[in-house]
C-alpha cells in the first residue's frame, strides 16, 4: 500500500496523473487512454547511470 502511495505521488508530481477529491477520499485520474513512452538505447556506449526511482 505505501509503494502504491509512493508512486502515485510521484506520477502527480510529474503531472501524468492528478487526484479528485470526493469528500475524505482521492482517486487518481488520468486525461489520457494509453500513454507510450520510447527510450533509445546505444549499447556502443560505456555510459551507465543508474536508474533513479
């Protein structure tokens, strides 16, 4: 339940999700259907960095 929490905070933060208010309760809400994201990848490269959550 707190992971849950925790990341649907951050995704507010981000403003991909935002909450509605119904009296002592919060639902997320999201304007969109689907949502892709594309990430390149050049495996020639020795960069790393490491993936924050």
């Amino acid at each position: 339940m707190k992971n849950v929490h925790e990341e649907l905070s951050r995704l507010a933060q981000l403003g991909i999700i935002f909450f509605e208010e119904d009296d002592q309760s919060k639902r997320p809400v999201v304007w969109f259907n689907e949502l892709v994201i594309s990430l390149s990848f050049d495996p020639a490269t020795d960069d790393t960095v490491a993936a924050t959550p």
